[in-house]
C-alpha cells in the first residue's frame, strides 16, 4: 500500500488589517453622576447621624434617612445608563 503524503502545515500569520474599533458611546456624564449621586446619599446620610439630627434639615427628622437613600437610588438609577 502506497505512503500518503504528508501535508506541510503553514505557520499562522495574523492579519494584516487589525479593525481599530473606537467605543464611545457618547455617555462620559454617567459614571461621574452616579459615583456623585452615591457619595452625596452617604454624604447626607452620615451627617444626620454625625449631627444627632441637627444637620442637613433639623425640621425633617427622619426623612433625612429616606432623601440619602433617595440620592443612593438615584444613582442606582443613572448607572443603568452606563455602558
């Protein structure tokens, strides 16, 4: 029975057009806004406490627990933005 020829592998070359895709999706103003959003909420929330209250709005009590979660939500709500 006859020997079947062996068949020379090529080494691999890459290619030589490499596609440079730029990502801007445009959207610069998400992640600063929602690290903000986030460090304001806690910001608001640590200085009620700090304060025992007197602090950001004496008058508000404890909606100033539920406007620091309002800005931490916010923020949640501004990163679904982000690609």
């Amino acid at each position: 029975m006859p020997k079947s020829r062996l068949r020379k592998k090529s080494d691999y070359t890459p290619p030589t057009t490499a596609a440079v895709v730029k990502i801007s999706s445009g959207r610069s103003w998400v992640a600063p806004l929602m690290l903000a959003m986030f460090l304001i909420g806690l910001v608001w929330i640590v200085t009620y406490y700090v304060t025992s209250g007197t602090w950001p709005v004496e008058s508000w009590r404890n909606w100033n627990i539920l406007v620091g979660f309002g800005f931490i939500a916010a923020g949640f709500g501004v990163s679904t933005q982000w690609k």
